[in-house]
C-alpha cells in the first residue's frame, strides 16, 4: 500500500531515532555537517513514484540526517544568535505537533498559548495589558510591532492603513540606530513604507545612538510635512550586543508623536539581569517590544514573540474578515458542548498567521521546567562568559578587546604585539575565524566594529559555561600563534632551525 497513512507505532518510530539523538547530542568525534558530498548523495534522489516505506524513511533518518546534523547545539557552539532545544522544548514540541496540532479551539495547548504569553510578560517586567502573540520568528515579530505603528501613524491622522493602505500617509519615516537589524528593512518593504523609510543615525562617541541627531531628523521631517511612524530601539542590537537608551527614545517618539519599538528578539532577556537592567528603562513605554523565545530561551526555532502595547489596535492591524467556512458552532443553552464550539483563548486578529503552531505549549513547557530564576540564572550565566571573555582579552598582549560586552556578545581580535597594519589584521582575524570554525571547539562568528574584523562570541546556549568560553580564547590564541608563525615562514625564506 503506498499510503499507509499510519497514525499508530509512535513509539516504535521514535525509538528507532532515539539513540542517534542521543549520540547527536554528546557531540563527540568529528563534525560530519560539511561533508556534504556524503549526505547529498544518499538523499538527493527524484520524487519517488511510489513510497518507499516508513522503515527506508527512518532509516534514512537515523543513518543520515541525524549523524550529519547541524551542531548549533553543541557547548562550544558561539554563533550568530541562535542555539538548539534543551530537551523539554523538543519533547514539548513533538507532544505539540501531535496532541495539539493547531493552536485554535479549546484545547489545553490553546489555553497555554495564552498562559505562556502572561508568564513571559510577567517575566520581562511588561505591562498585562500589553498584547502578546507568538510569531515565527523576530522577524515576524519585528513586522507586527511596526505594522501596528504603520496603524497608529495612520489613525491618528484620521485614516486607516489596514482598510486604504497607506498612499494618503505623507512621507512614512520610521529611524533606528544604524545597529537596526537588518529585517527591519525587510519589513518596511512588506509593510509598504519602503526600506527607503528607514533613516538611520550614527552612533556617538559613547557608541550610543546620536539622539540630538535623532530629534533634529524628526523635526525636519515634520516640518516637511513628513510621518514620524516609529522609532525602534534595539535591545541587544545584533552586531556587539549594545542596548540603545530605550527609555530615551520612548520619550522622544512620544513627544513627536510616534511609535516606539523595542527590537528585543535577542537580548529582550536581557533585563533579567541587575547589572543592566537600568538600561531597558521602564518598559511600560514601549509600544511594541520584540522578544525570541527561539534565542536565549532556547526554544526550537519558529517560536518569536510581540507585545503590543493595546489589544484593540493590534486587532484593527490584523482584522480578519469573518468566512462562511471558519465560524465555530457556538452550543444551544444547557448543551454540554464540544471542543469546536469556539476558537479558545487567543484571537485571530492580532497577527499575519491563521494557522499556526501551539507554541505557546512549548514555551510554558520551557519556563516551567526551569522557572523565572532558572531563565535569570542563564541570563547572568552568559553574561559571566561575554566578561570573562573580555577580562582574558584585556589580560593578554596578543588580543585586543574591540567592545565592552553588554549582553552575552564579547567582540575582540588577535593583534600580536608589533602588528599595526589594520588590513593585515582583518585578513588574519578572518584566517583565525575559519580555522577556529573549523577546529570545531569553540565557534564563534565574526562582525565589524568600527569597520574592523571582530571575533564575535554570542553566548545564548544553554550548554556553553565558562569552560566555553575560555577554550574560545584560547583557540583563537592557539590559531594566531600558528598563522602568525607560518605567515613569518613563508615571508622569510632564508635559513630555518629545528
Ligand atoms: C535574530 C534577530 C532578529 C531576527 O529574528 P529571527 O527570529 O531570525 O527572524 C531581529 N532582530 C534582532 C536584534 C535579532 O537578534
């Protein structure tokens, strides 16, 4: 039978990948992702006529896919900003993906939508009457908190964007630091403002937003008869880490009558942590506040989240108009009802998505299991690594720090003493990098600060400790001492010892 459509022998299939996870998951030997002549060929293949079978299916699963597996998981693994599950997450996620497979109608992976999204705004300290949803990503939900600026900017000036678009909407202008993430372009672009909306300020000399910029650029746009839409505040801009003065920035859109954005999908935990907790202000002054459950709460990546300072306004954003096909069944008086009787807790008007995911079982699942302290724990975990990072780099003579961590980013270089050449050492930064990535130990990415290479460690896995971070240091010296001792080599042929 080509379609068995089995919905039974879950255990069986799952147990079957079990011990391949396991063995994924200890990281040990050497990482197989890049051979990807290997895993390409046993699995590019043409659409097979007929099925080949659950068994040749997981087969292919445990002897391919998994051994070969991306290790963003693995403690040593720095990159980027995303990390892996921790094992309540995944198991949370499979248990979603089967007892909850769509997030609407009453179910308990319905109602615990709306429980995870209280608890993670009780956990960031924003106010209850701020409207959560759970997004895709912080991509996602980047675009909702600045669709519902896009609907303010319009309402206030008497029109309604979601109903006429926005071509009676004199010159949109949204700004951000030149740190914004870039998805933000992306959704301007969506949203119809055009990434030409965005203007961007230069950092001062306290690598802050330049703010008297700022309002200078605001009120010329004004005067020109332009639309302040928002300004968006990162905090954990992408790049070193740096939280923008956020509080600063509410008050100056609010005065000017825009918007103001929190971009937290990175460091939006970060406010969990004394030590810069003063630099989130008070966050009942953003209007929208971007957070990813699928960074530093190391839920499985396709979970972001959006708080939304009113309810009303989101649901004028996202209004979906009523279909013949989607109505729910409201029961007769004294009918004890069925599940299909209503859509659950939640609303399908306060995002881009109908159908989606019970995240919200995920994320409960996840704080849960470890709690407010837990996730406080990791916060000041990581920012322990990013300054330990920092203190070796301070303390050697071959390492130079290029910016104080804030967060969990600590971004420095190799510079052995004497070498001044900034383009030598770019090009030797990028030789460490690659070789470091390589080695497999630690794995940090790279970015630019001031226009210099940086080796950039990110520290949102669960996984990593201080160990971590000190085998990162002293890969990078390990590496620069080969490269620089070969490079020495190869520039001065003449006699050799030993
Ligand atoms: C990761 C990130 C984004 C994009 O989020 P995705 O979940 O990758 O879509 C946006 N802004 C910041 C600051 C980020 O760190």
């Amino acid at each position: 039978m080509s379609d068995p459509a089995r919905i039974d022998g879950l255990s069986e299939a799952v147990a079957r990948l079990l011990p391949a996870l396991e063995r994924f998951t200890r990281f040990e030997g050497p990482d197989l992702a890049a051979r990807r002549s290997v895993w390409r060929a046993a699995l590019d293949e043409p659409l097979p006529a007929t099925g080949a079978g659950p068994d040749a299916v997981l087969e292919t699963i445990e002897r391919v896919v998994i051994p070969h597996g991306l290790r963003v998981g693995a403690p040593g693994f720095l990159g980027w900003i995303t990390t892996a599950p921790t094992t309540i997450g995944a198991a949370a996620q499979l248990a979603a993906s089967i007892a909850t497979p769509q997030r609407w109608w009453i179910s308990p992976g319905n109602f615990l939508e709306v429980l995870a999204l209280r608890w993670l705004a009780e956990l960031l300290g924003l106010p209850a009457t701020h409207q959560g949803i759970f997004t895709s990503g912080g991509s996602m939900a980047n675009l909702v908190g600045l669709a519902a600026a896009r609907q303010q900017a319009g309402e206030r000036r008497g029109l309604d964007p979601a109903r006429d678009g926005i071509a009676a909407l004199p010159g949109p202008r949204v700004y951000a630091s030149t740190e914004v993430h870039h998805v933000a372009l992306r959704a301007l672009a969506v949203l119809g403002m055009g990434r030409r909306a965005l203007r961007m300020v230069p950092l001062d000399a306290g690598h802050k937003p330049d703010l008297d910029l700022l309002r200078r650029w605001i009120d010329e746009d004004v005067s020109a008869g332009r639309t302040p839409v928002a300004v968006i505040a990162s905090a954990g801009e992408a790049n070193a880490g740096d939280v923008d003065p956020i509080e600063e920035m509410a008050d100056l859109a609010h005065e000017l009558g825009a918007w103001l954005h929190v971009d937290g999908a990175y460091g939006g935990f970060g406010v969990l942590d004394e030590r810069v907790r003063h630099l989130y202000g008070d966050l009942a002054k953003a209007d929208s506040f971007a957070v990813d459950p699928h960074k530093w709460l190391a839920a499985p990546v396709g979970i972001g989240s959006v708080f939304v300072r009113e309810a009303a306004l989101l649901a004028r954003t996202f209004a979906l108009e009523p279909a013949d096909y989607a109505m729910a069944a409201p029961p007769a008086e004294g009918d004890p009802g069925s599940p299909w009787d209503d859509f659950g807790e939640g609303s399908l008007d306060y995002g881009p998505d109908l159908a989606a995911p019970a995240r919200g079982l995920v994320v409960w699942a996840i704080l849960k299991e470890i709690g407010a302290a837990g996730m406080r724990a990791r916060v000041a975990r990581d920012l322990d690594c990013a300054r330990r990072v920092a203190a070796r780099a301070r303390a050697s003579d071959e390492l130079e720090l290029l910016a104080e961590p804030v967060l969990s980013i600590c971004c420095f270089r190799y510079r052995p003493p004497g070498l001044d050449d900034e383009d030598a050492l770019d090009a030797l930064n990028e030789g460490i990098l690659r070789a470091v990535q390589a080695r497999g130990r630690a794995v940090p990415s790279s970015t630019r600060i001031g226009g210099r290479l940086a080796i950039r460690p990110c520290f949102i896995n669960p996984r990593s400790t201080l160990a971590d971070a000190d085998a990162l240091v002293d890969e990078v010296l390990t590496v620069g001492r080969a490269l620089v001792a070969a490079s020495g080599d190869a520039a001065d042929p003449g006699p050799q010892t030993g």
